[in-house]
C-alpha cells in the first residue's frame, strides 16, 4: 500500500508534465509546418562553401527557397493525379 502513495503521485506529476510540454510545444507553434521538414531530406543537396556564400532568397514560410518550394508543387501535384488515375477519377481539381 505505501507504494501506492508513491507511485500515484508521481504518475499524476508525469501526466502533468506531459500535458505541460505538449502545451508549450502546440503555442510555440511547433506544429504549424508538418509538411516542410519531411521533405527537407528528399530536397537536401550536397553545397559547397561558395554556393552556401550566394544563398538564394528564402520563401517566407518555413524558410523554404522557392525552388524547393516548386518542386514540392510538382511532386504534390504528381502524387495527386496518380492517386486519381488510380481511383478511377477523371476530374481536375486544378
């Protein structure tokens, strides 16, 4: 029984502190992009020092250049219409 006023106690504390670091992480807006560090891996090209000296202008979200960002389009896009042709659809949602 006296391990049950121990153990109680601290599962309810790391419950708490779960919950607390989920909320910290959720209105630091840790999960606003889902999308961008996925395919940061697929984009990531081997540099040199003087390519990384002209880096190029950054899109405005998630830092993403827009190369990369056109890139991702066509690749969405690609999947998109895969996934149609294999569900028998024919329509365009553009």
């Amino acid at each position: 029984m006296s391990m049950l006023a121990v153990l109680l106690p601290l599962g309810l504390l790391l419950i708490a502190l779960a919950l607390a670091v989920f909320w910290w992480a959720a209105r630091s807006g840790q999960f606003d992009d889902l999308e961008t560090p996925a395919w940061r891996i697929v984009l990531d090209e081997d540099r040199s020092a003087d390519d990384n000296a002209e880096a190029p202008e950054q899109y405005e979200h998630g830092g993403m250049t827009a190369a990369a960002k056109n890139t991702i389009d066509r690749a969405l896009d690609t999947l998109a219409a895969a996934g149609r042709k294999r569900h028998g659809s024919t329509r365009d949602d553009g």
